[in-house]
C-alpha cells in the first residue's frame, strides 16, 4: 500500500498544483484556455501515436482488456439508465440526474497514462491508450445520448457523429493502430519530435486537472454527489476489474483494467454538460469531490486488484 501511496504521490501534487497555479494571480486567467485547446488539439494526441504506434501488444490480452472495459462500462450506463426513476422519485432534476451519469461513466484518462507508466512501464501505458482509443466512443455515445434524451440539447445525432469522426485523439489513436498494425515509421527526426511533444503531455494534463477543480466543493460535498463518486471510485473497479478476471486476465493487464477503472471522471464532461443543458456546477463539484478522494481509493483498489492478481 504504501510503495503504491508513494508512487501515486507525485501524480497528485501536480493535481494540486495546478489548483494553486490556476489561483495565483500573476498568471493571466486566459492562459488555461489555451492550455486545454494545446493539449485537446496537439499535446494529448501525439501522446497516443506515440504509444500505439510503438507498442507491442504481443502477450498484453490486448482483446480480453477492451471487452473488459467496454463491457463494465456500458453495464454501469445500463445501470445508471434504468436507474432514473428512483432519482426522479427522490426530486433529483432531470439536468443533474445526467451529470450523475457522465461522472458515473467518464474517466480521466490522461491520469491513468500519467500513473500507469510510474508504476508499470510501458505495457501498461500502452493497454491504456488502446482502452482509451476504444472506449472513447461507447462513452461519448452514452453521455451524449443522455444529454439529448435528458438535458434538452438540441444537437442532432449527425453534429454527434462529425464529433466523433473528428476528434483529434480518437484520429492519434487510429493512425497509432494503423502504424503498428502495417508496420508503418515515420522518419526519425520526425518520430522524435513527435516524442519529445508527447512527453510534456502528462505532466501538462495533470496541471490542467487541477486547474479545473473547485476546491470549495471539496470540503462541503453534497449528499446526491457521493452517490456518483462511489460509483465511479468503488463501483467501476468492482465491475472493470471483475469482468477481467472472469476473462482471464491477470498480472499488469488486470492491474491496467483496474487502474483506468479507478480514476476520477474527465473534466470533458463539464464543457459538454455546460452546452447541452446538463447540470455543469454539479458535474464541476462531483468531479473535484472524485479527484480528492481517488488519493485515497486508486492505492486501495490497486492493492486490492495485486492481491486478485496473485
């Protein structure tokens, strides 16, 4: 437990980094900004062509980990989708009842990438970014489905399919696929420039995590947001991790499953909740609630899922 607390450690102070950088006012308030546009558009998906296209996914249970993830997923946007009654029963707002949802379901991939490579390497990293590149879909198809159905968005299902056919990680990823798959490289000096950019990424993504946090909403959380947050934290390991280990998966592909199952929501969330009538400042507050308690719940699921492993 406490070599995982240690590991993990690092992760976490750029988080809180990031929340104190956000609130010094000697940086320009429009930086952060910028900053996530740099990192959507150009930091992140050069992040995942590198990896997938480099990675060697032979002997990973590369297949068996993305039904895993795939199916835990979409068994909790089930859960969460026959589920609505009981929140309307208990006076829960259409607009908040599809934040739980997308808190619920999303995760914070940048953040599984960041502690995945300190403390399994490259394989690990590796399984990550391919649950990512497949899991990426189902999950903006759920959420987005949620909020047209849900939250009063007007976009049609067409804006919703060019969203996705052009989304600048699921095209990285594809591209990382098709390189590895037809043994493809790129000339080396462009090959390392390519790396030398994915490398600021995770630490970058990590200070923006924490710039987009609500501290306040930290200490005084709602009784409705600890509902997503135990689903997410707890309840997703729980399905992610099981769904693996009935697969047969085991040792860092396990512990991979766990991990990406483990993280708090991604704040992609708050921006679409915001343009399609969610409930955006409770996501903001779910998502802060999720970020602080993971210090905690990522080392106890990780332990947890070593000792399932063997």
């Amino acid at each position: 437990m406490l070599v995982i607390f240690e590991s993990t450690l690092p992760v976490f102070l750029l988080v809180v980094l990031g929340a104190l950088l956000k609130r010094w006012r000697a940086i320009d308030g429009g930086l952060w900004t910028g900053l996530e546009q740099l990192g959507f558009y150009v930091l992140f998906p050069a992040l995942l062509f590198a990896t997938l296209a480099k990675a060697d996914f032979r002997g990973m249970e590369a297949g068996a980990v993305a039904i895993a993830s795939i199916g835990a997923v979409t068994v909790m946007a089930a859960l969460l989708a026959a589920s609505w009654p009981l929140f309307r029963r208990a006076g829960v707002p259409a607009a908040t009842y599809t934040s739980v949802f997308q808190t619920a379901t999303r995760w914070n991939g940048f953040m599984a990438l960041a502690i995945a490579e300190k403390l399994y390497g490259a394989e690990s990293l590796a399984l990550i970014a391919l649950v990512m590149t497949l899991i990426i879909i189902p999950i903006n198809f759920y959420n987005i489905g949620m909020l047209i159905w849900f939250g009063g968005g007007s976009r049609s299902l067409n804006a919703f399919a060019r969203k996705i056919v052009t989304n600048p990680l699921i095209l990285a990823s594809l591209a990382g696929i098709l390189f590895n798959g037809l043994g493809l490289t790129l000339y080396a000096p462009l090959m390392q420039t390519i790396d030398l950019v994915a490398d600021t990424s995770l630490s970058l993504g990590l200070v923006m995590v924490g710039a987009g946090l609500r501290v306040a909403d930290a200490l005084r959380p709602s009784a409705l947001s600890l509902v997503p947050v135990g689903l997410k934290l707890l309840g997703m390991p729980v399905l992610m991790v099981g769904a693996g280990w009935l697969a047969g998966v085991g040792g860092v592909p396990l512990l991979s499953i766990a991990l990406g199952a483990a993280v708090p929501t991604a704040m992609n969330g708050y921006l679409l909740a915001k343009q399609m009538g969610g409930d955006a400042p409770f996501y903001a507050a779910v998502a802060t609630v999720q970020t602080v308690a993971s210090f905690v719940t990522i080392p106890f699921v990780l332990m947890v899922t070593a000792y399932v492993a063997g």
